[in-house]
C-alpha cells in the first residue's frame, strides 16, 4: 500500500492529466491488498473526485508561447487499466453472496 501526493501549481489542464493518470493507476493497481481493497482505494478514489471537482472551477490555461500545452489524453473510462478493478469487485461481490447463500 502506497499513498502519494503531487503537490504545486497546475492549470486546468495539466492538473486534469495527472488527475486521470492517477485514478486510472489506482483502479488498476490499488485494490490488491485487503486492506485497499476496503478502505485504501475507495478514498483514494474520492480523494480524487475531490480535486477534480476543484480542478474544474479553474478557468482555462493561457498558452505559453514556445511551450506545448499538456494533453488530457484519454477519459479515464476508456483506459482498458481502469477495468482491472472489476476483477476485485467482481470476487467480493462472489463470495459475499456465497457466503449469505449458504
């Protein structure tokens, strides 16, 4: 279980690229131990919705002459990493019912 945190000045833009690259990194990778999969994960996640939300009061970046602006690059939904999170899900949810069934 790792947590991290990027702090500094970030435009709309550039703050939304690390947005999605960190929430696609912590569906993909953050459900692996117990404990995250509980309780590490799931506030990661909000944790991240959080600064979203923020970062979308911004108002749009200035271009920087000479600079080239940061790619959002793909929405976080159409990551195939982001679906690795269903495998965890999908084994909870199994044994849960296994376990009420019987």
């Amino acid at each position: 279980m790792r947590d991290q945190t990027l702090d500094g000045p970030y435009c709309a833009t550039c703050g939304n690229a690390r947005i999605r690259a960190m929430t696609t990194r912590t569906l993909w990778q953050g459900w692996w131990n117990p404990l995250s999969l509980v309780l590490g994960a799931p506030l990661t996640l909000c944790q991240n919705w959080s600064s979203y939300r923020q970062l979308r009061r911004l108002p749009p970046p200035v271009p920087v002459p000479g600079r080239q602006q940061t790619s959002l690059g793909r929405p976080v939904l159409r990551r195939p990493q982001a679906y690795v999170a269903l495998l965890p899900l999908i084994t909870a949810t199994w044994l849960i019912t296994s376990a009420v069934t019987h």
